[in-house]
C-alpha cells in the first residue's frame, strides 16, 4: 500500500489494481492529502472556479421510466409538460439579468419530439440571446438518432449548426451495463454513451463527464466507470470536467440508503487520483449541502459547479439545497481559496451583480 500510495503522491498513472487497493484500503485523511496533492499539482493557484447559469428541462416526458428518476411523467401521465418558446425565453431572460452565461437544456426521451423540434428550439434561443447552451445528454441524442433513423455524426452535426454548445455528462449513471440493466434498462448502452462523448469530441464540441453512484454499484463498478472515461479522455481530450453525485432515493423506485458523506469524499478523491487527464473535479452541493461541499475542496475538488438558478430533477428526489451567488462566493473564501467566476470551457470571466 505504502508503494501504491507513493505512486499517486507522485503523480503516476494508477492501474485497475492499484486503484481498487488504495479505493478500500487507504485511511481517509491520508486519501484526502493524495487527492489535494494531486489537485494542486493541476492548479497550483489558490483558486475555486463556478459557473452562474440555470437548469432548463424542456420536457418532463419520457420513455425511460428510469427506477431512480423522481422528475419524469409517462406521456399519459397527469403532470407531463413542454415549454413552449415563450417560456423558454422568459427563463433565460431572467438568468441573463442575474449574471448568467448559460443554460443547462435538458428533458427526455419524449416519444412525440423530433429532430426538427430541437433544432428549432435551439435556433430560437441562439437568434434571441447571447447564451452558452450545455445541453442534450447521450441518452437523449441516442434517442434521437434512433428516432430519425441517423447516424450519431449527423444527429450531433445538424444540433451543433442549430446552436448547441456544448454536451453535459447525463445519463451515464453508471458506465457497467450490468448496473445499467437494473437502473435504467431502457437508456442507452455504456457503449453508446461513450460513442455519443467521442463523436461530439470530433466534431469540436467540448462535454462533461458525470457519475451518479450510491445506489446499487459496488466501488469496483465506479472504478470501471472512472477507467472507462480515461480511456476516452486520451483518446479525445474533450472532457472539460468531471462531476459525481450521489443518488437520491426519495420518490424514486429505487430505495437504497443515501451514501454518506464519507463515502462521497471517497469517491470524490478517488476520481481526482484516477482521473489524471481530466483537469477538473466538481463538487455537489446540491445533492450533499453546502458544508460537506466546502470539506470536498480539500479532497481534490477544484470547482464549485453551477450557481443552479432553477434545478428540478434533484428537487423530485425531495433534496432542496440552495445557494445563491454571494454565498457560494463566501463559502469559497472562507474555505481559503479566491471565487473566480467562469465559463463552460473554464475561462475566468468577470462577475456580473444584477
């Protein structure tokens, strides 16, 4: 252990082996100086990234049925929506006037949305406002692809010519098919959503990664989640970021105990060590609180993530943790580091106060 643990204090690229030993056998507050070391070896300056901008679910429709998502209706269901264009523009009006740079553009697998919805949804945005859109998870694209009988490359080419950005990681859960099965056996493969990441990373388009775990995984399942993702990192360098969370049980069909926040720190330091080429780690005050976030930035976490003007997803779930700009500011400072606002592709830019 003391071998492998100076292998990651140095910066070495550890192995499927090596990682699974120091993941459950190393002491916590020796883990957290391997993951800091390892954080500032990154970025040495004393400094804490966030982005301001909003969740945005066009839809809440979807055929997924996901057993651990509280926010999505069946088409028949009571409580299904769409936005409509003038609802679209009302919430990105408002997350301009309160500083934001862009919008996180999310829904589901909707059965009635083709591909000409999209385009026309993205084209609005982009001829009214001068917005970033992050937007469209792998599951949904796959859908899509499936839907108009394309091929990947062209679904991704003409929503980039409409306006999409940028990619985030949704719908990655878990990247091991036999946890995929049991979650979410109607989403897209493991495969498919890696196909989807390095075919944006082709195209130019900058993503996330993300990783949702706490459920039903064991560590060695999030490991191969964590490899999988570097594999494709160096390959294609497109990851901008990485993000684990924790899943949340309530109101969902999936009833687990919540991971600790032990656990989350675990995991969060892990993905720092094993994660060598994806420059930053996020951490997840939303689904963690605000404290146990602040302790993360000693364990390999580098920036704060989203100011989340609007999030509903993790709200279904019954989890309402909310922060506004000046307070993650504060919780940053106090935490020793200086609060730079930034944007997708992490380029400081400065604050703007409504």
């Amino acid at each position: 252990m003391n071998s492998i643990a100076e292998k990651a204090w140095e910066g070495e690229r550890l192995t499927r082996e090596e990682g699974l030993l120091l993941w459950e056998n190393v002491d916590f507050y020796t883990l957290a100086a391997l993951a800091n070391n390892c954080r500032l070896r990154l970025h040495p300056e004393p400094v804490v990234t966030y982005v301001s901008d909003r969740n945005i679910n066009y839809t809440n429709i979807c055929i997924s049925g996901c057993r651990f998502c509280a926010f999505y209706r069946h088409p028949e269901a009571e409580g299904g929506y769409g936005l409509s264009h003038q609802e679209l523009a009302a919430k990105i009006e408002e997350t301009l006037a309160l500083g934001g740079t862009q919008i996180l553009l999310q829904g589901g697998l909707h059965p009635g949305l083709r591909l000409s919805y999209y385009e026309e949804m993205l084209q609005f945005i982009k001829d009214r406002f001068p917005i970033h859109i992050h937007g469209l998870s792998p599951p949904e694209i796959i859908h899509l692809a499936r839907t108009e009988g394309l091929g990947l490359e062209a679904v991704l080419k003409r929503l980039q010519q409409s306006g999409l950005d940028s990619i985030p990681g949704g719908g990655a859960e878990i990247l091991a098919d036999e946890i995929r099965s049991e979650i979410s056996p109607n989403k897209c493969s493991s495969a498919e959503w890696l196909e989807v990441m390095e075919c944006a990373h082709s195209l130019g388009m900058k993503t996330t990664a993300t990783m949702m775990f706490g459920h039903i995984e064991t560590v060695g399942h999030r490991l191969e989640h964590l490899l999988k993702l570097r594999e494709l990192q160096d390959r294609t360098g497109g990851f901008t970021a990485f993000i684990p969370w924790t899943f949340q049980p309530d109101n969902t069909a999936l009833k687990t105990k919540p991971a600790t926040a032990m656990d989350y720190l675990r995991t969060l330091a892990m993905s720092r060590l094993v994660l060598d080429n994806i420059q930053n780690l996020q951490v997840s005050w939303v689904t963690m609180g605000a404290g146990v976030a602040q302790v993360a930035l000693q364990f390999g976490a580098n920036d704060f993530g989203s100011t989340m003007i609007e999030e509903n997803v993790v709200a279904a779930a019954g989890v309402r943790h909310r922060l506004s700009v000046e307070e993650i500011r504060r919780i940053i400072t106090d935490a020793g580091y200086e609060a730079r606002q930034r944007n997708m592709s992490y380029e400081f830019i400065e604050e703007h106060r409504a």
